[in-house]
C-alpha cells in the first residue's frame, strides 16, 4: 500500500553523572519510532570516547538487551531512527554518523533534508573529500569538520556551517564534550528540549519522546537556535534566529507526529481535531456516523464528530500485528491486504451513512478499497473526508511522497477522485484550512507539497 | 507488566481445487494473532499428503514468503496461533500438531483446554502410550486415533473422542481427506464457519478472520456439533448439540476477540459498548471527559460516554512499535515502561475530570501507573472504570489469568484498589452484568473466573 | 559432489555428582561431529528430570555457550549428532527423542537402521498409536515403552525390546536414574565405553570422543550387550552376546569413523594403512610419488607408500573453509568446486608419475575432476588406487550410499571405470582384503554394500 | 588457543565481457579464507557502477547464493576476506573501501599495513577530512583521491599515492573503468596475476585463488610494480621497482600462506619441507617417528623423515568441525580443548621415540598440552622441532603475533622452554635457514619479528 514517508526522528541526551543512557535512548527512539523504521542506531560518549552501534531493523530488533548492554555507560549520547534508502550499503547510511576528525570523535543525528547538498558535496569533492554514503549527514559532518579547523569551538564551527548548508535540519551531535542541537533558520522539522528531575538534558524531535524518558518538556528549540550543553550548563546561540520567517512543515500537524506531541506550543491531536472541524464546515454532509480510518484518521474524525453533531463511531479496527508481511503471489489477494490491515465493525456501520475520515490521498487506490469494504460492512452511504488537502508537488525537505505521476490529485479532479475511491461524496481539507490548523499565522507554514510555495 | 493470556487461534479452510492455500492461511492467522503470538503453524493436505510447518514467534517471523512458497498448494490446510508454555521443546509444543497413524496422517489445531487430560494421559500411557509434548492436544489426537480403530470413518471417530474429552475445545483438523472442525458440548470457545465467494469453507476462532480472508461469515458452529468438509460437501453431526446448556466464556467479549468480530450473532465491539453503559448506569461520576487505555477500554469508553452525556476523548497514545522490548536494568526505567507503551494527550486532559475506563485489573500495577500518567498530564480527578469484574478465580479451560495470590481483588475491597492505583473513585462491572453483555440469556455464559460457578 | 552419509554419532555421560554435563557433551559430540553435520541434540537428567535440547546445524550452532549455560547440571546426559532426513519437521526429526510414559521419562539416541521397522510401525498403530516423526528411534522408544508396562524395570523392559527390533543399533539412552547402553546382537554399529579419572562412566559411537573429554577407553560393548550404570554400580547385560556371529560394518574402518578411533581393538588409522599395504601388493605401480586424497585417502596413501617403497607426498590440500556453499549458477563455475574444494601442490606433481589414493568411488565424476586436476598440475601419469571395493549394493542398516542407478560400478568395469575417470591405471581393493582390514577373522564384518551378503 | 593472525586476502578480476562475477569472486575468496576469516567483502562494477557488499563472518556466511545473485552482473569485480579489529563498527571496517570522489567511485582492497598511516592521518585531518573507519585503507582512499585531483588519470594519482605511504601493502582496486594492482616496494606481501583461458586477467594474493578459479598463475608483480587492466589491454607501470632491496615476510613460507601457493616461484610446501630438511640437519634425534602438527607442521615433518631417514606417521588428527566453540566454564575442561581440536592415533605413537614438528611456538601453553597428549597415548619420548625461528619482535606490517610480554622465547632460554613444555628435547629453525626457505637470496626477505632488522 502506498504510504507517505518521513524521513527521521532524533534524540539526545546530556547527563550530570555517567549512567546507563543507552537505555534510556533505546526509550527514546521507540517513541520516535513512527518517524521511521527502517533503521536505528545509537553513539554514547563516555569519558570523550564515542562508542556506536546502527544497523537497519526497528529500535527493539536493533537494540536488544545485550546490545545495549554492551554500549555501556557514558555521559552524553545521541540515536536515531531513520527511512533507509534501498540498495546496498544500507547499513552505512544508518545514523548516527560517527566520525573521526582532527579535533576529536563527533556523532551526528539529522532529521531533514539539504536542498544544497549536490553544490557541496561537489565543492567538497574538489578538496579531495571522499564520501562513503549517500546521505545529507555525511555532507554536514565535512562543513562541520571544516569549519572546526578555522574555529575556536565545535559550537562556532556548527555556527559557521550553518551558514553553508541549506533545507530543513535538525541535529543533534555529541562532540568529545557537549551535546549540542540545532534546528534549521526556518525551523522547517520540530525539535523540543526537556529536562528529568534528575538534571538530565534532553532533546527530541517530538514531545512523546520526552515524555517516554520521563522528563519535562520544556520548550521547542527556535528556529535558528543552537544549544549547546556540558558540565559548564546550558548555552543558546541564538545568531541565525528571527532572520528568516518560520515555516514548519504542515505535515507534521497533519501525518508525521504523534498525537500526544506538542510542537510549538500546539498539541498535535487539537490540530487534527480541528482539521476535522474545518472539514465539518466545509463539506457537511447528511450521515448517521461517522468513523475514522485508523490511527491517523481518528482524531480529525472526532473533530468532525463535534462540530456535525453526528455521533462518533469505532468502525474499523486496525490489526497491530501487520509486520513486514508476505507479498501474496495472486492479486486476489493482494487486493485484500487491505482486509488484512483493518476490519470493519459491522454493528457500527450496518444501514448507516458513514462519514468517513482518513488523513490523505495519495494514489487512491487504498482509499477504493477501504471504501469498499465500509460498504461491504453494510454502509448504506459513504462520504469521505481527507483531513489534508490533495497532494500536487514534490517536497524538497525530507518528506518522501509518491512520485508526482502516481498522485491521484495531479490527474483528477474532486469529482472524479470521488467517483474512483466508490465514495458519495468527497471532500478535501482546503490549503487556507490546513495552514490554521495550529491556530497561529497561517504563514507560519510550510504547505509547499500542496500549495507549491516554497520557502527557500 | 501483567496480562491476560489467551491461549489460542485456529483456522482452517477447504478448497474445492488446489491452490496456494499457505497464503490464506497465514492472512487468517494474521487476523488472529491477537489470540495468541508466541507461536504460528500451518499444515497443508495436497492430495492426501500433509506438510506442515510451525515455530515459535508471529506468523510474519514464522512464515516469511520463501516459507509459504515452500509449502506449496494443496485442497485443504489448517492454521493455529498460540501461546506457547515456557522452557524446553516449545517448537515440539506449537500447532498443528501432525501425526501418523493406522488410517494415515492427521493435522489437529485446538483452542481450549481439557480438564480430565491428566486421566485420560495416564489411561492411555497405561495402556503404552508415550507423549512428545505436554499439550492437551496430543492427548486428543491420542483419543481419536484410538476411536478411530474401532470406528468406520474419522467423523465417527471424532464423534466418539468428544464423549472421553472433557472442557473447552474448539478444534478444526484435517484427516487425508477431510476438514473438520467441532466445538465441545458447552460452547465454551467460538468457532465460527463462512464461505469465500468462489466456494472455499472457511473455519476460524474469530469473523475477523473469516473477514480478511475475504469468506463471507454464514454462523457460528453449535455447542457440541461437528462440522465435515470434503467432495461431498459439507455435513453437519449434531449428537451432542442441546444435550447441555451452552456456556460461552464471557472473557471473549470481554477481552479475548477483535471488536470487528461477531460471535454467537453479537458484535464484540457491541458488547464491550454495552459494558459502558452499565458502568455509566451503574457507576456514575461527574466528570469532564470519558478516554478509554487503548486498545481494548476504547469501545466500553464510547459506551460511557453515549450512556452519561459526558463527551469522549482520545486521550492515551498507544505505541504501535513496542514489541519484545529489552528489560531496563534498573526499577526508574522499568517503571516508565508503561510511558513507553502510550502517552498521555495533555490537551485532551489538562485541567479535566477524567473518566478512564480499562478493560480489566489483574495486579493493580499497570492501572496505578496510568492513573499517574494522567494527573501528570493535568488531570484535575481521574475516575477509573473497569469493563469486567474483579477476578477472584483461577479458569480451568485455557484463560491465563495470573496466580490467585497476585490478584489485587482477591485480597482488596473496592476501597483499598481505589487507593492503591490513586483514583478519585472506583468502579467494576457487576456480574451481573457481565452475564448480560451480549443481550441473550445471562445463564449462557461461563463467569467462574468472577463468580466462581465452573460449568463442569 | 557426491557423498557416502553417515547416519549417526551418540554420546552418553554418567556421573557421581551433579555437575555441567552439557559443556562435556558438546565436547564429545563435537569429536564425532564427521559421523553426522544435519543435527544435533542433548538430553540431560537432573535428579530424575529431562531438559533437552536439539535443532538442525552443527553442534557448535545448535549449542553455543549460553544454550548449554540454560540446559543446567545433571548427573546423566545423552547426546546426538545426524544426518537429518529431508524436507518438513527435521527439528522433530533430530534426536535424543524424549518421551513420558506410565513410568516416567526416557531420552533415546540412536545410531543404526532397523530392518523391520515397517512392520513394527503397522503393529504399533493397529494398537492406537501415533508417530510425529518418520524415524526408527520413536519405533524403538514405543516398544521400550511397551515392554515397561510388562517388565518389573526398564533394563528389563529394554532386554524385553531387543527381542523385537531387528537391524542396526547403537542406543544410548537415560530413564528417570539409569544411563543405559546396548548394541545390536550383531554389533554393527560400534560404541565404546570409558572411565573419566573423577568417575563418570562415558559411551561414545567412537573412542575419539572419549579422547576428546578426557576419559579412558575401558572396552567395546559386546555386540547384544547391555550395560546399565546408576548409583548402584556399573552392571552388564548379556542375554543375546555370542547368540549370533558379529557382523561389524566394514565401512566403519573404511570411512566412517576417525582413524585416531581404535574399534575392536583396532586403530582406524591402521585399517587403512593395511589397505594401502595390500593395494600396493595387489596393483603395483611404476611410480615417483604417492599422495593421497585428503582427508581420508591420506593414511592409505602413507600404506601404499610403506609397502611399495614409493615416497609419499603431500599432492593435495584441502580447503577448511568450505561449509554449505553457494550453488553456482553456471556448469563451469560448478565444474570448478572441486578445485574449491582442495587445491594441488604442483612441486610435489610437476613431472611426477603419481599414485592417488582415494577412499572410495560412488558415481566417478569426482574422482575424474581430481584426477583431471593432478594431470593439470604437470603429472606425467595418474595411477588411481580406491581403498575399499567397488560398491555395487544397497546398504539396509543405516548407511546412505547413492541410489543403485548412480553407482558407477554397477553398470561399468574396472577398465571402463578408469578411462571414465582419465587415469592410467586403477586399482580397487578386494572384497577379501578389506575383511581382512583389521586383521581379524573376515567373516567377522558385514560387506554386504560390496559383496551382496547381507547378514540379517 | 593463542594464534597468529594474518590480516588479509585480496582478489581482483577484469573480465571482457559482462559476467556472473561475484561467483568467481566467492571461489576465490573461500582460496584466501585462511588469510582472514572475520568479514568478507566483495565490489562488483557494472558499466562502470559499483555495488558492494561486506560483512563480519565467513565467505560462505556473507555470501550466500540469494547475496551473490543480488550483486548481478559486471565486467570488474575485486573481494576481500580479514580479520575485522575487535570493538564498534566492525562492519564498517570490513574491506573493500568503497568511495565516491570527484572522478567517480573507487573499490579499494588491501593486504598489508602501513608504518606512517598516524601521519598520513593527521595531515589529512588538518586538510579537513573526517574519517569513519580506524583502518590504513580510508587513509590509502584519501591518498589516491587527493592525488586523483592534481593527476591525468588514476593509474598516474595510485603512482603518486605511493610516494607518500610507506609500509606493507598489496593493493587490489577498481576506478569506473579500470582495474588496478600493485604492491609495496619492498614487496613484503605477495600478490599474484593470472588469467582465465576465456580472457579474464586475475590478481590475487596467493596462486592458490588462481588455481581455483581456474585461472592459469602467470607471474608474481615486481615489488613496486603497479598493474592497470581496462579494455585497452594489460599495462605495467614500474616507476618504483628496482628501487630497493626486496623484502618479502617469510612468515608467508612459514605460517601465512596455503601449501599449494606459489610465490615468487617456490612453492610454499618446498619451503616448508625444506624448513624440516634443516631442521633434521641442525637438531637430530633418536627416534622412531616423525609427526606433525596439523595442517601446518605437516610439510616439514616430512622434510625432516626425508632428511633424517626416521619414517613419516600420521599420528595428530585434527577435528574439521571446531568453529567458533563455546568457552567451557571450568579450568578443566577448557584444558581439554586441545584435545577436542585434534587428537592422537595411538597405533602410530604407542611405544615410539616421537620427533613432533610444528610452526611455531608463541606462548608455550599449546605446546605444552600437545606434547602431554602424545606422551599420554603413549610416546616413550618427545623431541619437539619448530619450523620457525622464536619470536621476538613485534611486526609493523600487518601480522599479529601476541602481545611481546606473552612471548615466551622473550623471558626464556631453549632449555626452559623445552622443560616447560615437557619436550625431551627442542629445537628451532635458525633465522639464518629461514632465510634460506626459498633457496633464493637470504637478504630477500624480511625476518624482523625473529632477528629485529626491520626494513623501513
């Protein structure tokens, strides 16, 4: 099935005493997990030596106990869970990226992507660098590396790279001594900082992940922001911030995070729910329940609930065991991978007109089949509601969607969309919409995959 | 942290040509596998021949492509999840169990549990019988193999068995050239039995598999009767069918089966409503939202909020990605493990009297974990909500609920379990009403894990 | 490439006091790792109770050091290695066989064939019995088990079987307080018996593996003995010894067991050399050097070298490294893998006229590449000499020669054999000198996989 | 058991036309697997493309035939089996290197270490350049791409390169277009060409990889000579040869290098018998028997039988199946592991004055148990030669003898040593025969780690 990916979740941790951190990152990651789960690796920094272990898998198949285990116990450490790219060498591309440079070990966690990065790399590659992988993080750590030669400190060295490089990024980077993290001038991916009881410093690209650790988020990282932290406290460079208008990527509202995150300032399910209020307004429709498509769907189908006044109903329950299945040899069924992934709950849908919420089209086909299976459960009407508004370009900072030809949105119109899931009715989340979801300026946003405004 | 432990899924299906059975199979097993996920087997009967395969671990780890491939088509095949006895041999322990006897081979999947195989194993190891496992279902297949020497066909064979065995059993086997599926006396696990549209007869514990494997379900199996599948259609022996009062584990509502799936007619996920309503009824509170502990507390959370006018909210995350996480050396991060398994949405909670409702409370551990999470979360009261009864009885017929002496309402007051998990107030199911969760005749059902009254 | 397959190495420990037989196990397992490299298994009986453990691999892969960390310390322990029969349920099929019985549990390892285990099997299940597996040892345990019923001990009970079960058999196996040993009235399969220096008493398919855990070899079982150790002793059975001529398997000097064995009173390594002698008596050659095909073929070539006055060389090393490799996708490369698989010296061959012994040839192909092979390294004559008969039957006891149509000397004679293989000349042993192997009375083995007379 | 280490096998193949390649690339690196046995790699370049794979373990294990078919099809192909530094990232450190630089990818493999690599490194950090790997192959990478910058071609950048590092090596390397070899001017490891009767040009490090891959061995490169093939043909390029005094590790003869190898003309198991023949000559003894220490005291044992006219047994047969064994838990028996890694035929000792020859003696801890083993089967007495001189240098070129404290030829005369492993007596190779192995010039080669004169 079809599904948008994103592209990283990191975290980072800073503590007053040497301890056990890999457990705590392995906690960590997992509630990160669903930034990505093709790869997982941790670098903990014990006594200024980094020691690391990545490999492609989820956190817990990475990371066993006696892995963990193994890594020890340091004062500073960094993981991340990431998207693979295909092919071979994979387990190279995992992060973090640790590397050995003149001045000591780094170990570098990105979330994001570079829009310059094919410029660097070729500057670099005339200096004589060599590149081992395929990934932004290995450009980044060669800007770092040599602006740390012209530099007094890592962090002025990270300062002056940020300069250099482009796109959306969060890092966190453990050097010898401190930990540090940093988001891109136009904060287009989240990063928050946390702190335990007992005086640890965390960073994390979502909330829930601070929460997992136990400790209190504190607030998210502006953008621009560098922090740096060692045993002399917490420092902010502030250089790059307010330079540049803010656009965080809407998509993180609206797919990527998890519902019990706060980004900004704004809990991720409230937005969501008010995706579902704007769709209520907007494409109101004559239904007896309505239902969401699980997990992402729920909460805008909640908000939907609320502002129709149409009671909510559980109508599709999700099999949590749905793991790196089998690919069926007939497409028979193929087809009905669908019905392997949800059931219906017939006694909700039976006789009834469904409003049906989901978070996004993308190439339609999953769409026709959960439709058909609400009908097949007895639904007398099917009205859907997409709590985004059609995707219609590339995106350039991180987020992979399907290639453009596969967008159902490019080709078709509502009406014909709507005709091809088998749906009564169709309504998509308006841009203007989408961009108020967080209730703060709507230019705030970057809404570049369905608007095609670009921010850099 | 404590569970519930169920002890088994069985499925099975007959097909009117060859074809590449395996691949059904492991989709209704998928479906299944809430029933049961420390081991996955299947067998296959091609033209009188049976292969088979099982292992310890999900049916995604034990049945990987190259697996279902290798297993090749055949007529009939029959599938089982479970959870598989602790120490030495568990691969011996997994179903189907497949032997050879005088008559040819046999393939037995069994969900239940006996309560006289302690003399039905000696019986027959006094008459030279030797067991590989420890499982009730070699004693079966024991049983019927030895009917079946005096017996003109296995359905006889099968027929006279259920006379010896006595408990819980619902069990779906293949002899050379037959698929048959029975259910003991009492009804006490469900096995429900449907078409695909291309004429496939499909057997499972649950609709919810019937559903993914695209079988339409056409009803339960009755207490006592056995079902017979071959080239000459399908037959039904109903000897001991109405010979004794069904006795339905009430548990499956309760806890057991998938919300989508139907059983005896009823939807579980209406069932488990139902349960919210008593409790609204039953258990009042002033409060400001009603949020369910994902997932099995999600449907009677609806139920609460429909019956006392108190809205619903999502208000727990549930981590998808926790899998066989790694054990925390120390008791800090042991403790947080319920934090990893889900957050807490501060926007829906802050500041409100919570109503939560979970589906049951075995040790009082988890609940009094959760309960700190939402006033951590800004919960000004948290009224907890129970959709059973407290446990006060061991189950004889295959539920794994924990040892007597762990069970906090066997040595607690409704008062004192308040207190130790931190509520606001407390409140369980009655038995009662448990017993009437399904709408149909409260004597139809098996409570003795509450109530003590054992069927047999 | 062709190969003659053993079916089995047992191993059985008995000791004073409880200790960490499993490590002693592995050791001796290890030792008899050449009779068997499909699976391998353990049983170990603490204070009357079994755990076990036994998969596919190789001993080092089926115990590593945490698996026999969890099998604990025992007073008796049992172990296996096998030729594991193809296709689904090898783990079942892989040995010690457990079972629990009316008089408590027994662990069975087993090495032979039984002649008459159709029949058996049928009388069996006309009593009701099942079989998991398709192996000779649940055969033999049912009817140990049966006897038990009738029999005041299980000495008894196992004195009682021997009555009924025909063939080959070395069986070693442990009830709830005795280690038991026998071996076949006719004694075709060996098994030794020794002492460690602390007391434990040890049997083993081969004196190498008593070597290997520091026992000394005290004595051959008699062929039909029993012998039974506990704490009352060590105690011999000798019912059916001297009833029936011993029938010792030839091949066990020829191939199967370690030339550092001493079977009988006679070192392996000393049977072959005798095969050398009596080869270089019976073909002469006109010859420079002698070399011998590694590993086997080596003691015989130093033989040939001793007798004819010929040096010896060394002509061919092998490759320690070849484990289950890839399957080449192209004829070529194929062709190739006996160069893979060892590799010529060419100063010993360059020029030479070369004697070359092998062990044994099944269907010519191999012997051609080797030969092939010596003439590319520069021999000027390749003069082949096999130190064993020409095979021309089937083997009914245990040992998995090729299938009738493959064997090469079935359908072709000595001189088409040798141009087959491109040598200048070849030279098999005789039938009468290989019962002349060790050097006792001829009629003293069975070569019936050479002369058709098959001794049961 | 204390071991030498070799630190690697290289492998290079040009073919002129697109083939299966990674098949002749596993041939040949299971011929080099005693060179390196902890990680395998191998790059294969498609129209210019190169994919990659490599891993800790086995060949046999990194490349199974699903991994081989995956690296499809090429017209370059080079390979690489060592022994992986202990500690993270192994996998990272495994060989070939595979880089992307200005003029496109590069796969480099390497034998040999370099003496000025912490130089080299620092001056290319101080340049900005970060490293991920520990290894002096990243460091050769940065070299060549450096000097690629400022050079026409890489053939005219590797000559360049070598100007700057010093050291061992022998170097096997793809460009997009071209594959290339060379070795070190000292020529202190071997690499060796050879082609294919259908065209392809191989290197490898020893001739035995040739002779597996069916490539006919042409000559040793020059030291210092550098080999470039493309479809222009065969080019030498020998700026830097004659410029020394060769100085080839003899340790190859002694201990590194397959029996069956070539190098520089002289066949490993000449040397090897040669090193027996002086050994007779300078350390006679009284005796029956002479044996070897298998594999590698086997050559010189019968070097020293023909020298001294003593006649040649087999008494030591070596386990095949010791993989990575598990580390027994008590003293007693992981003394016995000696015994489970080979064992003594007692027929050829029993009795006898035994001359046992072996490679080398590191700590004296072996020795000492093997020289107990033969005198345990029997031996009257044991007089104990070893083809090598005593150890009493560390090696900076690549080989990894024991740390200079374990050395026990450092701390003790003959005598002591001989009594310390209960020898009758004992006697070394001189360094001044083991210069002479090869019957070529004593200077040729380097025997620093036995007489201190290092070359560099």
């Amino acid at each position: 099935m079809e599904e948008i990916k994103e592209e990283c979740g990191v975290f980072g941790i800073w503590s007053p005493d040497k301890r056990a951190l890999p457990y705590t990152v392995a906690v960590g990651l997992t509630a990160l997990q669903h930034r990505g789960q093709e790869a997982a690796g941790m670098a903990i920094n014990e006594d200024r030596n980094i020691r690391y272990h990545k490999a492609p898998g989820l956190v817990s198949e990475v990371f066993p106990s006696p892995q963990l285990e193994a890594l020890g116990c340091g004062q500073i450490a960094v993981g991340h869970v990431r998207y693979a790219t295909t092919g071979g060498g994979s387990a190279l591309n995992a992060q973090p990226m640790v590397v050995r440079h003149v001045k000591g070990q780094l170990a570098l966690c990105h979330n994001g992507n570079l829009t310059n990065s094919v410029e660097l790399r070729r500057e670099l590659e005339l200096k004589g660098c060599i590149f081992q992988t395929t990934s932004d993080t290995e450009v980044i750590s060669y800007i770092i590396t040599q602006k740390r030669l012209l530099n007094p400190s890592i962090e002025t060295a990270l300062e002056a790279a940020m300069k250099e490089i482009k796109g959306a990024y969060s890092l966190v980077l453990t050097s010898p001594t401190k930990l540090m993290a940093c988001r891109d001038p136009l904060g287009m991916r989240p990063l928050v900082m946390g702190r335990t009881p007992d005086g640890c410093v965390v960073f994390a690209s979502e909330s829930c992940a601070l929460d997992a650790v136990g400790a209190v988020p504190e607030r998210d990282l502006k953008p621009g922001e560098i922090v740096v932290c060692d045993t002399g406290g917490v420092r902010s460079i502030e250089t790059y911030c307010d330079k540049t208008k803010p656009k965080l990527c809407v998509f993180e509202y609206i797919y990527f995070s998890r519902p019990d995150s706060v980004i900004e300032g704004v809990c991720v399910h409230d937005a969501r729910t008010r995706a579902g209020h704007f769709l209520a307004k907007n494409h109101p429709a004559d239904a007896d329940i309505v239902i969401g498509v699980p997990d992402s769907g729920l909460d805008a189908a909640l908000g939907y609930a609320e502002e129709s006044g149409i009671p909510y109903g559980i109508g599709l329950i999700k099999n949590k065991y749905i793991g790196r299945t089998f690919i069926a040899p007939d497409q028979n069924l193929r087809e009905n991978l669908v019905r392997l992934k949800m059931g219906a709950v017939p006694s909700t849908i039976k006789g009834k007109r469904v409003v049906l919420v989901d978070d996004s089209i993308v190439r339609g086909t999953t769409s026709e089949r959960i439709v058909r299976m609400i009908r097949d459960a007895g639904a007398k009407e099917v009205h859907m509601r997409i709590s985004s508004p059609p995707f219609l370009n590339p995106c350039y900072y991180g987020t992979d969607v399907d290639s453009r030809e596969n967008l159902i949105a490019v080709h078709h119109s509502n009406d014909e969309i709507c005709k091809m899931i088998g749906a009564d009715s169709l309504g998509f989340l308006s841009v203007e919409d989408a961009r108020k979801l967080a209730g703060s300026d709507p230019d705030h946003f970057c809404a570049a995959c369905f608007d095609g405004k670009y921010p850099v």
